[in-house]
C-alpha cells in the first residue's frame, strides 16, 4: 500500500482496536487503501471490525490531495443510522472524540467499526432491482436523520452538522467552487458551451428551476452524495450494507437519487425510489427532483474530467447530460 512506512503496522493497529473495543483481536489484515484512509480488518469474538486509519497529510499532499477522513462525522452519522438501518457500520469509538484515550498519542487519526461482510458490487453491471429497493430504504433511513446546517460536515461526533451557512453554500461546499448555476458563473464559461454548444439552449432555460434549491424552505437531508456500485456490499443477490460517507454532506436528498441515476441508469432509479418511498407522490417529487439535479451533477462531472483530461469520463457525463435534460425540462416547473 502507498505510504505504507507512514502508518501504523499491525501491533498499532491491535493497540488501537483492543483500547477502542476492550477486545483481543485473534486476526487482521489490510484490507486496502482509499484516498483517505486505509483499512483494516480485525477477527474478534464479537465478530467482524473495520481499524481505519486516516492517511497522514503529508502523504496526500504527495498525491495532490488534501481530503481528512472525517472520522468524527463519519461516527455522529453512522451512530446515528444504526438506530434506523442494520445496512450501515455501526459506529464504536474514533480518535476525533475528545473522551476517547488514543493509544496512537495524536500520530494518527483513526476509527473503528463493526465490518459488514459482504462483495463490493463489481460495477454497475452487478446491481439488480432487487439491489436498488434495498438501497431506496437505506437512503429513506439516511434522508429522515435530524440535521444541523448545510453542506459538508463538521467533523465532530456530537451531532450531524453541515458547516455551511446556507443552501447554497453547501451545494458549493460538497462539489466545488465552480458548480454552475450556484457559482453565479456565465453558462458560456462552462466547458459544456465548447464540447457540446447544442445543449446551451435547453440549459440556460434550468438556471431559474435549480437555483431554487439553494432557497429556503428547499429541503436538505444528510445525504451519501456519490453513490457509485463500489461502495455497495452485496451478498447472496441483496445489499449487505452501504459503506463510506467520506463524502456525506447535507444537501437536497435528490442528489443523492441523481447520483445513483449517473451511475446506474434511470431504470433502476425507478426500483430505487419503489424502495425509498411506499407513498407516490413523495416518489414522483424525489424523481423530478433527481432530474434536475442530475444536470447540476452532470456539470460537475464534465467540468471535473474536462481538468483531468478524462476524456472517456468527460464523455459519459456529456452522454449523461444529454440523456437527463430533455426529463429535466419537461418538468423544470413541477418541482
């Protein structure tokens, strides 16, 4: 694992987890590592755990990042959930609470977690309707938490509480500065206006619709917000669990349908929402919701692989762009 000499080896990680949960681990192991933290799985006698260890700055800085793992956020959330979800880990103690002793002296921030077994969802490919139902209930769960604030969150274990001042800061505060319509930027300084100049018109006519989401009273809701097939655990044709909220943030719920959307289609949307909500009308408003937001994400997603030269990415949101529009503008007033 990159940056492995920087962190902790696997007697810190047993210290850390038998101070954590009072339990002798009888096995772990690495289990991989993300562009925040890296994981390890501990066998123990009440069962399953998860260590993760925060990736230490000056090792993201070397990869051109700078993204903490919000371990106390990640903790009020998950503590949170476990009270409504048996599909999320459960929170058990995290180097960001100021009443837990951290054997690490301050070196390394780090938490721990129950571990729900299971395969991560190979790709796209590998989630079924049956899947989706299952994720609609987790993301009813996750939407209905009590909430503080907007956008990212404060990384602390007290409570769910976005950092921003208001909706539209927080909409700026999870993706980036430059989100078009809430950065208050021309359309034609978009990338879109040189790759694809036909979807101008269409566009331009959504500016109004969506910069209602950034005025009250727009709901806003603890959300997943990048609900890609790798964070889906599956097990026996069922999801076993969602994993990391790195990225929650508080914002309009239908992002998060519209992120599902991105990344498995607008069919198994529909299978989405048939689990998220028994009543029809709240579906109808999360699915015109979720059409125009899918435009905002769509922006993003282009502007963000235009800055890469992701071309095969950058390619897909235009495809997705242009799939999500023409259901976005048939509806631009409903919502």
């Amino acid at each position: 694992m990159a940056g492995l000499t920087t962190m902790p080896d696997a007697p810190m990680v047993a210290r850390i987890f038998t101070v954590a949960t009072g339990e002798s681990p009888d096995d772990l192991r690495p289990l991989g590592q993300g562009v925040t933290a890296s994981g390890w799985r501990v066998d123990a006698r009440g069962g399953p755990y998860c260590v993760l260890i925060g990736i230490p700055r000056e090792v993201q800085a070397a990869q051109g990042r700078d993204e903490p793992p919000q371990f106390g956020a990640r903790h009020a959330l998950l503590t949170a959930l476990a009270e409504v979800t048996p599909l999320t880990p459960r929170a058990i103690a995290t180097s960001v609470d100021p009443e837990q002793t951290d054997p690490t002296g301050g070196r390394w921030a780090w938490q721990v977690t129950s571990l729900i077994e299971g395969a991560p969802a190979a790709d796209a490919a590998a989630i079924t309707a049956e899947i989706a139902r299952d994720l609609g209930g987790v993301l009813a769960a996750l939407h209905a938490l009590p909430v503080e604030g907007f956008g990212p969150l404060e990384d602390t274990v007290d409570a769910v509480r976005g950092v921003a001042p208001d909706r539209a800061g927080g909409i700026i505060g999870r993706w980036s500065p430059d989100i078009w319509p809430f950065d208050g930027r021309a359309l034609l300084t978009h990338p879109v206006a040189r790759l694809a100049p036909a979807l101008l018109a269409p566009l331009s006519t959504m500016r109004e619709p969506l910069l209602r989401y950034a005025e009250p009273p727009s709901a806003v809701a603890a959300s997943h917000t990048d609900l890609n097939a790798s964070h889906f655990l599956l097990h026996e044709g069922r999801l076993a669990g969602l994993i990391d909220f790195g990225d929650a943030a508080i914002v309009p719920p239908a992002f998060d349908i519209a992120s599902f959307a991105y990344y498995q289609g607008w069919a198994l949307t529909t299978a989405l929402l048939e689990g998220y909500a028994t009543n029809r009308i709240l579906r109808e408003i999360r699915q015109v919701e979720a059409h125009q937001l899918s435009v905002v994400l769509a922006l993003q997603k282009i502007e963000k692989a235009t800055r890469t030269a992701d071309e095969r990415r950058r390619q897909y949101a235009l495809d997705f762009l242009a799939e999500a529009l023409p259901l976005a503008a048939a509806r631009r007033g409903d919502a």
